[in-house]
C-alpha cells in the first residue's frame, strides 16, 4: 500500500523522534483559527441573508411599508464611507505595527474607533427616524429581516469597538508581545471582514431594496 | 419591543415562581428527591476522602485535552442514559396507551397510557434533542478530543484553553436541559420545533426558551470545538504526519468539523429568529404578517441535515482504526476512504431539502435534493467496500471493539438502503412522518452509538492503561443487538401499517402486539446498560490484570499507539518523527515497537485555568434568565462574561516549561507502570508460516543493528 | 518549544501589512459603492440591468477587499486562510441561492399572484 514498506530500512538511520521540532507558530495557529471563526461568521450572515431573501417578497411585507419607502441612499452611503475609513485607519494602525511604533498604532485604533463610532452613531439615527416612521420589525415579517441582517451587523461593529478598547489598553499596557500581536491580527481580519459584509447588506438590502 | 408574556412576571425573578416547580407530579417529584439525595451523597463521598482539591485540580481546570475528552465522553454516557430513560417512557406509554377507548391508567390526568399529551410531547422532545446533541455529540466530540491530537503527535489541542471552554458550555447546555425537568417544562414541538406551534401563541410556556437557549449553548460550544480541531490538525502536525499519512480517523475528524464549523451558525441563526418571534415580537416565522413558516424549517435542517453528517463521519472513522486493528491489515484503498469522507461532507451540503419533501415546492427543486440525496449512497458504499475489503482475507480477531463495529456495519446497510428508499419523493410522500422514518435514523444512529461503543472499548486501554472486560464487553453487545432488533423491526412494520410519529395514543389495536414486542425489546436493553454497567465494574476491580502497553492491542496500526499508556500528560516525551502511514504498525514490522527516544528536550506546557468553568457556569445563567426573562441577571451574566474573557485576555497563558531532564524522569517513570510484556499479540501461538510481519520480540534485531528480514504480505 | 523566541513584530503576518494596498482596496471599494448609489438613486438603468449593475458592483467590491485587505492570496502564510475561504464561497452559494430557489418554487405555486411579484415569470 504505503511506498514505505518496500524500501529496506537501516535501523541506525531511521528518524524516530524530532530532535529539530521547535513546536508550532503561535501567531499564525491564532489567526488562522481567528479566520475559520470568521468565517463561520460569515456562514452566519449567508443564513441571515437566506432568511432574508425569502421575506423580501412583496407579500412579505404584509400591509406595511417597504424598504423603497424608508431607505436613504446617500444616508446610508455616508454610513459605508465612515465604515471603510474606519477600516483603512486600522489598516494604517497595522502598517505602523511593522516598525513597532506604538504611537502609530494607538493614533491607528483611536481613529478607527472614531469613525466606528460615526458608523453605530448613524445607524442608531436612521433606526430611530425608521421607528418613528412606524417602520418596526413587528409590522411584518420583512420588516424582521431588514432588521435582523442590518442590526446584526451593527452588532458585530458594537462588539469591534469594545475590544479596540481592550486592545489599546493592552498596548500600551503590555506593548507588542505575541498574544498583543496576534489579536491586533485578528481584529483586522475582523474589522475588514465587517467591511465586507456591509458591502452586500448594503447593495443588496439597502440598495437593491430602495429599488424594487 | 418585549413581548408581554402571559401569566404572571416580576421584575425580579421574571417568570419564575414556586408553581413553576412540578413538586405534584408522581414521576418528576420522586426523581427529584432521588437526584438531590444522589448529589449529597456524591458530595459528601468528595468531602469525606477529601477530593475536592484533586477534582478541582485535575479536573475541572484542566485544559489535556484526554481529561476534556473524557469529561466529554461521562457527559455524554450520562445524557445517553437519560435520552434511553425517556425512549423508555415512550415505548411504555404507547404499549399502555394502545387501543380505542379510554385505556389510562387514571395517573396525573392521563386518559390513555400514564402520560399526558403535554407530557408525552415534552418527553419525545427531550428524547430526541439529547440523543442528538447532548449524547452523540459529546461522545464524538470527546473521541475526538482524545484521538485526534495522538494520532497527529501533537501535544495538545491549537487553543487548550478554548478546549475547556467548548466543554463547559456543553456542560452548560446539559444543565439547562436538565434543569427544565425540574423547573417549569420542556417543550413539547419535537426536537426540531414546529413553526408556528413553538410562537408565543401557541406555546406560553417556558419550554420552548428551554429548548432554544439548550440548542444555542451546544451550537456555541461545538462551534469552538470545530475551530481547535481544524486548526489543531492544520497547524500541530508532527514532523514527517503529511496530509497521506493521516490516520483515517483524523481525516474523518477533520472532515466532521469543517461540516460542524460550517453549518451550526445556521443552527443558531435559526434558534435566533425563533427568540426574536417569542422575545421581541418579530414575524419570521409566524403564519400571518408575512412571516413564513417554512422559513424555520429550511433554516433549520439547512443545519440538520449537515449535522447528521457531523456526527456520522466521526462514527465512520472510528469503524476504520477498528477494523484494521482486528483484521491485522492496513485499510484497504486509503485515497478512496479519504475522497469518500469529503464526497460526503460536501454532498451533505446539498440534501436538506428532502427531511420537508412534502412542502410543496414542486418537481424541479424535488428532483435535485432527491437526486442528491441518493448520491449519498455512492461514497457510502465505497466506504463499506472498504471495510470488507479490509476484512477479505485478513486475520480477524472477534474482539468485543471488533464486534460492535461490525455491528455499526450491519445497522449502516439497513439504516443507508431504507434511507436509499427514502430519497425517493414518491415513497417519501407515503412514508413522510412515519414511524419507518423514525426507524430508519435510528438505525443511523445506532451505528453511531455502536461505533462509539467500539470506539470506546478500543481506545480505553490507551487512556487509562488497562482494557475492559471482553466477556461483558461482548455480552453488552449481544443484549444490545438483541433490544435493537426487537425495537426497531416492528418499528418499520407500524411505519409501513401507517402509524404516525409521536402519538401519545395510538389508538389502532391491531399494533398492540407490535408495541409489546418493542417494549420487551427495551427491557433487553435495560439489561445490556446493566451489563454495560458490570463491564465498567469488573474492568475496574481486575484492572491489575489487564494493564497493557503502548500497543495495547498486539495489532494497533497508527501513531497514538506509540505512547504510553496510559498517555502521560505531555503525551510524548519527544515529538515522534512519522516515517510512514500506520506508523505503529509499520514499527513494528521494522522492529522498532521497542524503541525509545534517548534524549529529551524541555517542552511547553499549558497552564491550568478557572476560567473555562466560570465562564460555562455564566452561560448557564444567561441561559437560565434568558428562559425566565429575568432581564437583570441576563445582562448581569452577559457583562460580567465580557469581563472575564477581557481580564483572561489580559494575564494570557504564559504556560511552563518542563525541562530535559525532568522530562527524562518522568518518561522512566511511566514506562515503570507499564507491564513487561507488553505486546499481547492475539496469534501469539499462530504458526501459520505468514506471520512474521506482525510478530513482537523484532527489538533485537535493533541493538544488533540489522535491518530486520522484509516482512511478507498477507495480500 | 519555540514560543515567544523570536520578536513579533518580525512575523510575517505582521510584515505583509502595506499602505498602498490597503489604500488601493479603499479606493476601489469606495468608488463601486458610490458608482451603485448613484445609479441606484437616480434610477439610471432599467430595473433589472440595474440589479445586474449593482450585484456586478458588490462582487467587484468584495474581491479588492479580500485581496486588498484580507491579504487573500496563495503565499506561503496565507495560503490556509486562503483554502479556507474557497472551502466557503461554494457554501455560502448553496445557503442562499438554494434557499431562495426553493421558495420562489413554492410561493410560484402557492401564493395568491401578487402583480410584481418576483418568481412570476
């Protein structure tokens, strides 16, 4: 079966134990793992999406109002804007990790949180003009989905900022070791991915329902 | 946004109240008496020999991942039991409850059989909801936890610490579900819920919370399982351990998890919405406003059926060291095992469709899901081709291991060729809701629970360093074999005759027969966990007897039969250099089974942590208050969870450091526990002429430094 | 083992972080989304080549920020993460696009004919 068992063996030069293993890469192992997280994440909104497109019939909406009635394209294209200079800041936080500097880092989070900020800022604005509107997830069954998959991401956002918090105390605590390095990976990874689920919630919910 | 919730709700204790608790019920009220007694007892046992510094210590910090996986395994045994308890009651109620007229036994209220409808409901849906999830799956899960990083010779699992926590919130889940027995309900809409009985409306009561944040728990828990599998086997393999040398049972892990990685955030998705219906008043899944109902369905076996594959590849692997092992041969057609592993992962994929054939969606999406749902069948019967071939003139040891994966084998041609039946939508529209359906999966998951069995008495040896009794083990097996033929053949009977799943009264006399014969059936079974029971007794009394060595089996073939056993904590005192798929066997037929590593280096160990438990135990809380809408202790639990795995991210795990020379002390001392003589090879007095290729005693040929003589081929 | 040997900063993943991609995959992203929403809120195109438009935006968008961002590509440190994601896609597909598939055929033949609605071909 196995090539192995045909070739004769000399017993003196058989390896048996690893003498040169130095172990794994604990800053890879970690965001590697970070990533399939991610992506069952993103399994999560493939699922809020499927719900989504089956409550996004025009009987869906029962007797309510529609998404054409209640989005704002320029609003919500604002919100996309301070979403995606968000996460160019943190992406400038992480080049500046590659020279070490702290400064750059931390000036990086800060402004990322900012405009993450701006971003749930915006959202909770234009959640309280739709409710006043009476547009509310118990009106009707699409409703509900609009809210889920747009909420949920706003959630995720929400959960990004606490720990840039956690990860800025933690520079400038602890400075750049392996475990600080590793979840300032895994935050980019988290903060683009975010970016890009907002891409289609915003094309194909906001947009795509502004439309029809 | 809350919905108002009927009856009465207090700020403080939300729904909670003492008429929640079902103190006047005659079988819950006693059970309860007995579990608090047991409890005591249990903690008074700890107290008096003085344990509880050694449990908390060794067990419930621990971060091994043999420990997890054990913890795992007990978890799921317990919930096995308690799922058989409630098939149990099952089969009493419908052979009491069968026949026209009023035929109950005049207890709590019920008309026919001793048990309500409300109750029989409650009982179906935990019967099914924990042998799925809260016993098959911990089982697999802790197979695995305990295999997998042997078998690739790694020290321990990617993220130790994220190990203890998939455990504990497992652990969660479990106490929830047992703790709706004795607070308030269960719900009583199947273990998968129907839309739209599980709304408010329909269902007031607490049970269908129960069956949300118990489903949640355990989605979460495997979920972080799911990642350090992956990433333990990507990323910890030892040196020489390349993707064709991977054991079969790591493949089918590996495979497992990318389905449990990929599909329970649909599961969670779907149990999401159902709370947002009950918690917020959204319409989903509600049959007016523009909700659909078939939505929760869908969503739900989208992760069902996937599910289904999760647990059965695992079961398949276990099937592939087992009859190797006992066949003395390598598996036969390795590459096709594999591709047949993933074939079914990815098909499983695109099956789901057929648990809800009768919606109504038509012939063309039938067509596809039927069509798919059939190809199943093909990496399938490559796979039991496999193990045939493996066994075709191989030397077959009937050891107990050996006999329950054959009997996994048996129970997979029944349960595939009726399942084969079933993904045919014209009988599926006969059968749909059948009992035959119900007979049919559990033929599937009876091959799983015999391959755990097997996988168990298997692997035993390697973990604790002696191995079951073989007399008992194959008594079990007998019984159990015996209770699931005479529970299950009349099953698919009743289906074809037409009863209906879940009825509570089955009101056809003409089954009556029927049903007595299934309830002698469980009564073989009570009689198999009895001896499952005297098995673990009298392995533990004779122990002394059985102690093994590193290849506990004589025939063991992959690389976790290398260490010792029982495997010590650092599980290899030196990284083992892989020369070969089945590298246990492949030692041995070079004469190196004896060889030990004669340096050791300092190695990095993982510390123990509080933490896991304490965030599981919060879990629980969030579960429990989220159930009873006790909104303080909720958002409590919650912000203080965050705080916990903020301060836990802060102190890390800076680990220790064993060095050489300890490491040398420790290696002689567990080699000092094991016996002699340690290869036990079954043949031992075979002289058929073919045996060299597996015999022991080849260590002299490596202190005289000749290759030893190329083995000859059984094949 | 080797744990903590070595600096972090040295790491690779840590080195392969850069400014001009990260700006190029803003750009890119940037000017699709205000490509879609201008044309979408000046309803410039027929319903359904608008749709196409817009999907065509979003999946142009999504694949500069995988590469760009998510470093997405088949080098040596990324090549898992990029295995993973391709393991995915196909199922983030069969999730969405069966589901729906499935439901246009059932409300095709079971709900009242709506004027306007989708799946009434």
């Amino acid at each position: 079966m196995s090539s192995a068992h045909d070739k004769p063996i000399d017993p003196n030069k058989v390896v048996l134990w690893s003498d040169d293993y130095e172990g794994h890469d604990p800053i890879s192992t970690r965001t590697f793992g970070f990533w399939m997280y991610i992506l069952s994440d993103g399994m999560l909104f493939a699922t809020l999406f499927a719900a989504y497109g089956v409550l996004s019939y025009s009987h869906s909406y029962y007797t309510g109002p529609i998404p054409a009635q209640f989005v704002a394209p320029w609003y919500t294209f604002i919100q996309t804007m301070a979403l995606f200079l968000s996460v160019l800041a943190y992406g400038f936080s992480m080049t500046a990790l590659k020279t070490g500097s702290k400064a750059g880092v931390i000036n990086g989070i800060i402004a990322s949180m900012i405009l993450g900020a701006v971003f749930i800022g915006l959202d909770i604005h234009d959640v309280l003009r739709m409710l006043s509107m009476g547009v509310t997830p118990e009106v009707s069954g699409g409703l509900s989905a609009f809210y889920a998959l747009t909420q949920v991401h706003a959630a995720h956002i929400f959960v990004g900022m606490i720990w840039m918090l956690v990860m800025l105390y933690q520079v400038l605590r602890k400075g750049f070791t392996e475990d600080v390095v590793g979840r300032l990976i895994s935050l980019r990874m988290f903060w683009q991915f975010q970016a890009v689920m907002w891409v289609f919630i915003y094309v194909f919910v906001y947009l795509w329902g502004y439309m029809s | 946004m809350l919905v108002n919730v009927p009856g009465p709700w207090s700020p403080l204790l939300g729904r909670l109240a003492l008429s929640e608790i079902p103190y006047t019920n005659p079988i819950l009220a006693p059970l309860f008496v007995v579990i608090v007694l047991a409890g005591l007892a249990l903690i008074a046992a700890i107290t008096y020999y003085g344990k509880w510094g050694y449990l908390w210590k060794e067990w419930l910090t621990t971060v091994d991942h043999k420990k997890l996986g054990v913890m795992y395994i007990i978890l799921g045994l317990i919930m096995l039991f308690r799922g058989f308890i409630d098939g149990l009651m099952m089969r009493t109620q419908q052979m009491l409850g069968d026949g026209p007229g009023d035929n109950g036994l005049k207890v709590m209220g019920a008309i026919h059989g001793y048990l309500t409808p409300f109750h029989f409901g409650q009982i179906y849906s935990a019967h099914g909801l924990i042998m799925i999830l809260l016993a098959a799956t911990p089982l697999l899960v802790g197979i695995m936890n305990i295999i997998v990083p042997l078998q690739i010779g790694a020290r321990d699992m990617a993220y130790p610490y994220l190990n203890a926590l998939g455990l504990w919130i497992t652990a969660a889940a479990v106490v929830l579900i047992m703790a709706s027995l004795f607070v308030g309900d269960f719900s009583h809409n199947g273990w998968f819920g129907y839309a739209p009985i599980f709304e408010m409306a329909y269902s007031p009561g607490v049970g269908v919370d129960y069956w949300i944040w118990t489903l949640e728990l355990v989605a979460l828990g495997t979920t972080l399982g799911s990642i350090n599998f992956l990433a333990t086997v990507v990323k910890m393999r030892a040196p020489g351990m390349t993707w064709g040398r991977l054991p079969i049972f790591t493949w089918s892990a590996v495979s497992a998890n990318i389905i449990a990685l990929t599909s329970f955030p649909c599961l969670q998705v779907a149990l999401a919405l159902v709370g947002a219906d009950r918690y917020l008043g959204t319409h989903f899944f509600t049959a007016g406003f523009g909700g659909n109902l078939m939505l929760y369905t869908n969503l739900f076996w989208l992760w069902g059926h996937p599910e289904v594959y999760f647990v059965i590849l695992p079961a398949f692997g276990m099937i592939s060291e087992i009859i190797p092992a006992f066949s003395e041969k390598p598996i036969f057609g390795y590459t096709a095992m594999v591709l047949a592993t993933f074939a079914i992962a990815g098909v499983s994929w695109i099956v789901w469709l057929h648990h809800f054939f009768t919606m109504g969606m038509g012939p063309y999406v039938s067509t596809e899901f039927s069509v798919a749902t059939m190809l199943v069948g093909i990496p399938t019967g490559v796979k039991v081709f496999n193990w045939t071939f493996t066994m075709y003139r191989g030397r077959l040891t009937y050891t107990s291991a050996m006999h329950w994966a054959l009997g996994a084998l048996f129970l997979l041609l029944v349960g595939g060729l009726t399942g084969m039946m079933l993904s045919i939508p014209a009988i599926n529209y006969m059968v749909h809701n059948s009992v035959f359906v119900v007979a049919h999966f559990h033929m599937m998951l009876l091959c799983i629970v015999y391959a755990v069995f097997g996988a168990v008495i298997f692997w035993f040896p390697k973990v604790f360093g002696y191995k079951l009794n073989e007399y008992w083990g194959k008594m079990m097996f007998w019984l159990f074999s015996a209770g699931t033929v005479l529970v299950f053949l009349p099953m698919f009977m009743l289906g074809f005759m037409g009863e209906t799943r879940r009825l509570d009264w089955p009101f056809n006399p003409h089954w009556a027969t029927m049903f007595d014969i299934q309830e002698v059936g469980i009564a073989v079974y009570v009689l198999s966990v009895f001896a499952f029971l005297w098995m673990i007794y009298v392995s533990i009394r004779d122990r002394a007897q059985h102690r093994v060595g590193a290849d506990a089996w004589g025939t063991s073939r992959s690389l976790e039969w290398l260490t010792d056993s029982p495997v010590p904590f650092y599980n290899y005192a030196m990284v083992p250099h892989v020369n070969a798929r089945d590298e246990a066997a492949w030692r041995r037929e070079h004469g190196f089974s004896e060889a030990r590593p004669d340096h050791f280096k300092a190695i990095h160990m993982p510390n123990n942590t509080g933490v896991a438990i304490l965030i599981g135990a919060l879990t629980f809380v969030i579960g429990f208050a989220l159930t009873w809408r006790i909104w303080w202790l909720t958002v409590a639990a919650l912000i203080i969870t965050v705080l916990v795995m903020i301060y836990r991210s802060g102190t890390g795990d800076p680990g220790y450091v064993i060095s050489a020379e300890e490491m040398e002390k420790l290696d002689r001392d567990s080699r000092q526990k094991m016996p002699e003589d340690h290869i036990q090879h079954p043949h031992g007095d075979f002289t058929g002429g073919t045996v060299t290729a597996y015999s022991a005693g080849a260590a002299d040929s490596l202190t005289q430094g000749t290759p030893p003589s190329r083995p000859q081929r059984l094949s | 083992m080797s744990h903590g040997h070595s600096n972090p900063i040295e790491h690779p993943e840590v080195q392969m972080a850069s400014k001009g991609s990260y700006l190029t995959g803003f750009i890119v992203a940037s000017l699709l989304m205000l490509a879609a929403t201008i044309l979408v809120s000046g309803k410039m195109l027929p319903s359904f080549a608008l749709l196409l438009t817009i999907m065509g935006c979003a999946g142009l968008a999504v694949i500069a920020q995988v590469y760009f961002l998510l470093h997405i590509d088949i080098s040596q440190h990324n090549i898992w993460n990029t295995v993973a994601l391709v393991m995915f896609i196909p199922l983030f597909v069969i999730t969405i696009g069966l589901t729906w598939w499935m439901f246009s055929q059932l409300y095709m033949r079971t709900m009242p004919m709506i004027p306007g609605m989708p799946g009434m071909h």
